[in-house]
RNA sequence: GCGUCGGUGGCGGAGUGGUCAAUCGCAAUUGACUGUAAAUCAAUCGCCCUUGCGGCUACGCAGGUUCGAAUCCUGCCCGGCGCACCA
C-alpha cells in the first residue's frame, strides 16, 4: 500500500502539465514532489449527487497520477458543506441530506471514481466531524482572515450582485468551510477545477492562520460537454461514469471535432507523445476526424467498462449507424396485431401532439422499411420503429 | 416595518384592457446535407381531438371590476433596491 515515492523528474513535469491550468505555487510543489516527501492530496467530494461524469475526470485521473508516484490521496466528503451548500443554483431550497443518502452517494463515488484511482490506498474523511465542532468564536476568527472585498471581487458573485441577483452570506461562508478542510486533513496540495479557485486559495489562508504550511493548489480545466457549453447535467451534454458502454461510445461520436485533442489530454491515459501525433495527423488532414473519435471513444470506454466492452459497444456503434441497423438494449413493447401507432407510440413520444408532430416531420418509420404517414397507421409484424435518429423501440407483434 | 420596482413558456426577455397560446433571442425536437461532428438551410416547439381560421388550460396565488384581463383593483406569497427599526 506504501509504494516508494518516485522523483521521476519527467513523471512529475507531465503530472505538473497535463490537464493542468495552473499550479499555485507551482516552483515549491516541483520541489516538493522531487524531494522525495510522501505529500497528503486532497480532493473534495460532493455527496450531492451519485452521478460522477467525465468533467470529474480530470481531478481524479491527476489524483491517479499522484498516487502512482506514490503520494497520498485523501478525500473529503463534503457532507457538511452539502446541507449548508452553496445557493448559486437558481432552484433554492436545495434539500437536506439524510445521513442515507449521504452513504449511498459516498458508495456510489466510491464505487464509480475506483475505475481511476486506487480506492484502497486512499483515505476518506467526512467534513461534518470537524465543521460540525467549531464554535461561534472559532468561526468568527477564521471569517477574519477574509474582507467583504475579496468576497465581492469574485467573478461569479460580482455578475450577480451587478444584476441585482441575491447572494447569501451562507455562500461566503463556504470557502472558509473548504479552507477548514484543508487544516484538518493537513493537505499539502489540493486538486480542483478552475472555478474554485477561491475555494482553494482559501485553505492555503487558514492554513497559514493555523500554524500549517499553506497548500500548494493544482487547478484543472472545466472540460467542456459534448456540444461545447460547460457541462451539466442540465444540459444533457455529459458523459457519466454509469452510462452503458454504447451510449458512452455514441455519446462521444457525436461530440464536436474541436474537443478530440482535449478529451484525449484530459479523459485518457494515452500518453502525451501520442496525444500530440494524433494532433499533429489530424490537422494535416491525415487522420479523419471520425476515426479519431472512435479511438478516443474506445479509449475512454476501456477505461470504465473494459477493453472487451469497448469493442462491442465500437462494432455495435458501425452496425447501426453506418448500415442503418439496431442499437443493442432497445426498449421492446409487445403489442396486438392492427395496434396503431398511436396506441404504441404515445408515450415515447410524451404526448399525442408530440407525436403527432414528429410524424408529420417524417421522423417515425420502420428501420428497413415503410417511413409512417399518419398515426393511424396499423402495426401488423414484428418490427422496429426509429423515430428521429436516436430513439428505437423494438415492436413484437403477438 | 415603510417605500419602491418586479414575479410571463426550459432560460433570457417582449407584451401593460380586445384574434395573445402569447413578438423575439437562446436551448430543444425533426427534416435536408454529413462522419449520429460542426456549420448551414427548413419546419416544429402548452394539451386534446373527428386538423378546424376547432376545443381546453395557461402569464406568482386567491378573489374582484369588465361584454372582455397576462394587462385594471384588493389581499396574500416570493425576490431586488432604498430607508428605518433593533444593537
């Protein structure tokens, strides 16, 4: 479990680099991780939702890397910070967490973010044992180290209080609860997205203020979704840890071409030197983008369901899109002889008036055969019904 | 607490008594083109049906005025801003 720590200098210049935005500071970590120290990383966990996608990726993949060099991964459920959350979702009341969910989502990550790291040789701490203990004066005494200034300088709050946007105290109070974190596991580097920045400089703050040696900060990038706009899951342009291997692999087909370098850098372990010939091919035209993207998306699906999945889910991808066959895992109905569509489809497509529009378009047709005309048609054999280019409902007439 | 501005479709944001199911932008869906990419073009984008210049339900909630209200009035709820109160 104690693997020696390696001074690989080339290892930690590549672990200092890729999918790397900046490292604070970046010179006292170098030397740091060349000294032969056994460093405590920390990474935070959110127990809000049990759904890790690839965005998390990046964090937990240079997690990997550090412990490969044989450093110390720690992990903080956020469990306290999850309940005191912070508003900056539009959907107010954001629901307290029974002590259940909290342990069913930790299992979930557990069980998800083990494809990358190696869940064994971490340790995992949930904030609620120190936040919950400190008292009104330590409180006040941290809040210190922090000016309304600072709070107010921050991007995210200054749009909204120019736009006239409510912002809760209880959102300043967040950073000192993350920084908190840092001092209790006495982290001597701390891995995060961009966004938190302010987060993160916050524990190298109260650190300081506590007597300790201020973290050194590794900051990623936020990986863009599918289509180019921050992912979320409110956008339905993420790719999940927990999807099936084909709508992983579809998922990553239909991403945009400008993002193939990037995800292979930040989603994958292909080392550099292929990463840059892969870019290198593909702009002088050698390489086509789409079989770019099918290795990236074996790569990827290699990585969380295994390399024999990733080939069915690459053969199964070819059959239905290229020959105009069916997707594996379709939903299948079985309905009586003369059933219209009307009678089969009315719920695949939320409403009679959806449906109806959707047949009109001509998106409804049997796959090899007759496009739909009207939603009476009548459904007499066995058959599969593709409606627009994604959905598919296998039809067994009994 | 007082004053003031505001709460409209997934989001932003028009509309301020009469064809308003609600201009427009974004997002989304579908078709064409493709590599299930992007870009582009086109259509759709509350629900229901016997598809009609059809019916029903919608503009924070509840009432009211009116032939007629998203638009006016009253009360309530929620948010922003200002002032005060409390210290």
């Amino acid at each position: 479990m104690n693997r020696p720590v390696s001074t690989d200098e080339q290892k930690i210049d590549e672990v200092l680099s890729r999918g790397v935005t900046e490292v604070i500071v970046k010179d006292d970590l170098r030397k740091k991780l060349l000294s032969g120290e056994r460093l405590r990383i920390k990474l935070g966990i959110d127990p809000t939702s049990p759904d890790l996608h690839l965005g998390r990726a990046v964090a937990l993949l240079k997690m990997r890397d550090l412990q490969e060099l044989g450093h110390q991964a720690v992990f903080i459920v956020g469990d306290f910070t999850a309940v005191i959350g912070d508003t900056s979702d539009k959907e107010a009341e954001r629901p307290m967490l029974t002590r259940e969910a909290v342990a069913h989502n930790e299992a979930t990550y557990k069980e998800q973010a083990g494809k990358l790291i190696e869940l064994s040789a971490a340790e995992f701490h949930h904030n609620s044992e120190w936040l919950g203990a400190l008292t009104y004066a330590e409180i006040g005494e941290q809040a210190d180290a922090f000016s309304v200034a600072d709070f107010i300088a921050r991007d995210n709050i200054a749009r909204r209080l120019e736009a006239g946007k409510r912002v809760s105290l209880r959102e300043v109070l967040y950073p000192l609860m993350q920084g908190y974190d840092s001092v209790a596991v006495r982290s001597d580097v701390e891995l995060g997205g961009t966004d938190q920045k302010f987060n993160l400089l916050a524990g190298r703050a109260l650190q300081e203020k506590y007597g300790q040696a201020p973290q050194n900060i590794v900051m990623g990038p936020l990986l863009e979704g599918t289509d180019g706009r921050k992912m979320s899951s409110s956008w339905g342009n993420t790719i999940t840890f927990a999807m099936t291997p084909s709508d992983m692999y579809g998922k990553i087909m239909s991403m945009r071409d400008e993002f193939i370098v990037r995800y292979f850098e930040l989603c994958t372990r292909v080392p550099m030197t292929d990463v840059h010939e892969i870019e290198q091919t593909l702009e002088g035209g050698a390489l086509h983008p789409k079989d770019a993207k099918m290795r990236l998306a074996r790569e990827i699906v290699t990585i969380y369901h295994g390399a024999a999945e990733a080939q069915s889910a690459e053969e199964s991808w070819a059959t239905t899109f290229s020959e105009g066959g069916v997707p594996e895992g379709a939903p299948t109905v079985e309905v009586a002889s003369g059933a219209t569509l009307r009678d089969v489809l009315k719920d695949v497509a939320g409403s009679m008036s959806e449906l109806r529009r959707l047949v009109d378009a001509r998106a409804v047709s049997e796959v090899g055969g007759r496009t739909f005309e009207t939603i009476d048609d009548t459904i007499t054999q066995s058959a599969t019904i593709r409606i627009g280019k994604h959905r598919f409902l296998n039809v067994v007439v009994k």
